[in-house]
C-alpha cells in the first residue's frame, strides 16, 4: 500500500552531526506526517439503508462524532500540539466523521461475516489494525473508531450471527490493549547496537567464532533486535516490534548457551578441524587471559556479565577437557578419536503440502539424495518409522539433530511462512532463529523459476537453487558436503626466486656514453 510521509526536521544542524556519527539517527514520531487511505469492506457487504439515521444507537455515535469534530482541534491537549504544526489545516479532515462512521460500518459488517470463521480473531484484530491505520500519522479519529467498535462488541445483541460471550470477551481484551497498551521502556537502537558489538566482542578469537565475528563486526543483525514479524492482509503490511535493551541482552545470553552447546569438541578434533590440540591449548589459555582483560577495561552491567561468566566457564571446561585428553591419546596408541561413530542423520526436507504432485516430487528428491549416498529425510519417511509422530517434536529435531536442512520454496511455502501458519510457520520461525548460527546449514532450493511468488521475506537476497537445472545438482551435492567446486592449486613449499638487478658504481657508470 502506497504511503506519502512527510518529514519535518527542527534541528538539521544536529541531524546531520548524528547522521555522521552514529549508527542510526532517530526521528520524533511527533515530526513525521502520513495522510492515510479509505478502507475497503473486504467482506460481502450490503450498505444498511439510511445508515447512520437507521437505527437510534448509530444516530448516537454521528452526533457524538459531529460534537467531537465541531471542537476539534481545541477538543484536547494532544490535538492543540498537532494544529501547531505547518502541515495542518483543519479543512483536510472534514471528511473525517463521514469516514469513520463508514469504517464502523465496514467493520461491524466484517465481523459479522468473520466471527464464525476458525482463525476469527487474526482476521478480525487485523482488520481493526487496518482501519486504525487508515487515521495516518498523526492518528486523527482512530481513537473514536476504535471507541465506537468497543462500545459496539459490548452493547450489541446480534439476531442475523452468532456472537458467543467469549468471542466478543477476547475482543474487547484486544480493544483494551489498544486504547491502554502496556507501557515498555523506549529503544534506543544506537544502544542496542552497542550492546550486540560488546557482546560480540566477548567471543573468543577461536576458529569457529572469528568468521561469525567478521561476519557480524560493525553490523546490525535486523533479526537480533525485532520480535518475529505480524503480517496483515489488509494492508499489506509485515510489522516488526523492537526489543528492548533487557530483553536484547536475555536473547544474548540464550544464543551464547545456544553457540556454545552447538560445538562438538571431539568431532572437531575428529574431523582436523582443531589440527594441534597443543596449540589449542595455547589459544584456549590465550583467550581465557583476554576474556579477563576486558573485562576489567570494558561496563557490563548485571545481566550482560551472565553470558561473560558463561563464556568463561566453558573456556576453563575446554582446557579442562583437552588437558585431560591428550597424555590418554599419547599413552595408548589404539585409542583414536576418529572410531566415534558418525551422526546418521544427515539432510532433512522441509516443504509445503501443496498438492499431490508437489510431494510427488519431494518424494522423488528424497530418494534421489539417497540414491547419492546422502541419509536423507522427510516427514513422510519419518512418519513411517513412528506410529505416533510427534510433529512438534520433529520440528525441533530438523534445527538441532540434522547438519543439513532443504527448505523447499514454493507458493504454498511462502504463503505459509509468511503468514506463521501450520507446521512450515513453525519451522520458518526457528529457521529465522537458528540461520545466523548455521550459515551452511540451510540451503534454498525449488522445482520452479525463482520470484518473489515463492520467496518469504526472511529468505529474499540469499541463494536459491533450481533443481530442474541440471548444473546445480552438482552445487547442491558440493554444498551438502561442504567442499568446495573449485580445485585450488597447493601451495608450493618453495616461492620463486627473484632475479636481481645489479646497478653499476656510479664512477663506472658515469662515463659510458647514453
């Protein structure tokens, strides 16, 4: 839905310094102006004949809108504030009372049509969060259509639907939350940014940690910072809440106890992913010594010194463990790290239900990875291993127990995804989670020309393979056993030898002719 914001900027002098200096500049809600738009019905509608004059209780609520614009802006002290503005003129809104007594109608219709429907209370809160917004910014007459619709949800005896108690008891909760919401403390994002590089910056220089800390140094991970996203059909729109600095730094200390679990010591080592378990040694007592240092140079506050101690125990854990392991290793040479045996699980597929021919072909790649010498499930394969699958439990299972996931995009998928809905939103929700994590883990794939009709919003910008394109199967195999495509050339012991120029004396020189 296309919007015109205008934005007023009283100071452009400490804008701009803040625009040079800082990771972000925040802009008062106060100075931004947006319109807003007329709303749609969205539902079967039959306009009421003669409405408002129809019936005494709308003939109310216009006289009580007519009393109400008649002193407006002069009605309170908040409308005062925004009259002063260069933008306002009061004769932009004297449709104003036209328009919402027409959204009350909307809306008393759409709940009506709606109230009946299984996901009721999504399509219902939506779409009053749809009709608020339409007031713009500032919002001008929300809080009277809002008033209206509680006044209505409490008073109302419907004869043409049913409108159980408890249905019209959890609505008037939501219209509640909306004319009180809970007061939070405000976010900072410049703040939370320092935060996240402090905590980052705690990690130790280990080889599993520094290309996450490459990764993320001097950046904003969008996903750390905001709740999961509320998508409205209505409007179109996909809202994210921010979190605040407490509850920032809880996520952090959660993602440390997480990263840390996720490193397997003795696979490493197994795999000579750690080649000298003397230098690691090393390295471990290095990093203890610089986690302490900073921690004497650097603020935590109460909360963010958890994951400090965090990461510190699990370092003395570590030289522990490896202190411990190597005079057993030494000592008896038929003790060996690489008889432990592999994980079996290896890839899983996750996909929509879009139709039979859709999982036709998820059947088909399954076995085709398997066929391909690769371990690979889905939920049909476990479904037949278990008489009482617990899909939930299963759902877990793909984040944690496999090292490779497929997600399979289609428009099902995206629709679901996008929308939080059944078991896809529940994956897609811990994927989001879990994907800074486990850069490798998930690869993108489909069986269909690659659009935004497939492509949820998390999953826009990164790598998508067609698997209908011969080529990338080669890809996708490279991926799985994350090896590279390219053969890169060793590195010769030796580097070339330069030959030298020798320069003449400069008396020698001096007399021979140019």
């Amino acid at each position: 839905m296309h919007k015109n914001y205008q934005i007023e900027i009283p100071n452009g002098e400490k804008f701009l310094k803040e625009l040079n200096t800082k990771p972000f500049v925040q802009i008062d809600g106060a100075n931004i102006f947006e319109p807003g738009y007329d709303c749609k019905p969205f539902a079967e509608f039959n306009e009421i004949e003669n409405f408002p004059n129809c019936c005494e209780y709308h003939s109310s609520v216009k006289n009580q809108l007519d009393d109400w614009f008649l002193n407006f802006p002069d009605c309170c002290e908040s409308h005062r504030e925004i009259a002063k503005k260069k933008w306002f003129k009061k004769e932009n809104y004297n449709n104003l009372p036209v328009k919402i007594l027409k959204h009350f109608e909307y809306t008393e219709n759409f709940i009506s049509e709606s109230i009946e429907k299984e996901n009721w209370f999504k399509e219902i809160t939506d779409y009053i969060q749809y009709n608020i917004d339409s007031f713009g910014i500032p919002n001008i007459g929300g809080t009277q259509y809002y008033s209206s619709i509680k006044n209505w949800v409490k008073k109302t005896k419907p004869t043409s639907f049913d409108f159980p108690n408890w249905k019209r008891k959890q609505l008037l909760e939501f219209l509640e939350n909306l004319a009180n919401p809970i007061s939070k403390p405000k976010t900072d994002l410049n703040i939370l940014y320092s935060i996240f590089q402090k905590w980052l910056k705690t990690f130790p220089s280990l080889p599993y940690f520094i290309r996450h800390k490459e990764k993320l140094k001097g950046k904003f991970p969008i996903n750390y910072f905001l709740y999961e996203p509320e998508f409205n059909r209505f409007s179109g729109e996909t809202k994210f809440k921010c979190r605040t600095q407490g509850e920032l730094v809880e996520l952090l200390i959660l993602i440390t106890k997480e990263s840390l679990k996720s490193i397997n010591t003795p696979e490493l080592l197994e795999k000579k992913l750690i080649s000298s378990k003397d230098k690691y040694e090393i390295d471990l007592l290095n990093q203890e010594h610089i986690l302490t240092q900073n921690k004497l140079l650097t603020d935590y506050s109460k909360r963010e010194a958890k994951y400090f101690k965090i990461i510190k125990k699990w370092l003395a854990n570590e030289k522990k463990y490896i202190k411990l392991l190597k005079p057993l290793l030494a000592n008896n040479q038929n003790l060996s790290l690489e008889n432990n045996p592999k994980s079996k699980n290896e890839v899983f597929i996750t996909y929509s239900w879009d139709n039979e021919n859709h999982k036709d072909k998820v059947l088909s790649l399954n076995n085709f990875l398997r066929d391909n010498g690769f371990n690979s499930e889905i939920d049909r394969f476990k479904a037949e291993q278990e008489t009482a699958l617990d899909f939930r439990k299963m759902m877990h299972s793909i984040i944690t127990d496999y090292p490779k996931v497929l997600v399979l995009l289609s428009k099902g998928y995206k629709e679901k995804a996008n929308n939080f809905k059944s078991g896809v939103g529940i994956e897609y929700e811990m994927i989001i989670k879990d994907f800074d994590n486990s850069p490798n883990k998930y690869i993108l794939v489909s069986f269909c020309d690659l659009s935004d009709d497939i492509i949820p919003v998390f999953f826009r910008e990164k790598e998508v393979l067609d698997l209908r394109q011969k080529e990338n199967q080669n890809i996708l195999f490279s991926k799985l056993k994350d090896e590279s495509i390219i053969e890169f050339s060793k590195v010769a012991e030796k580097k070339p030898v330069i030959k030298k120029k020798k320069v003449e004396s400069f008396n020698d020189l001096i007399n021979k002719p140019e």
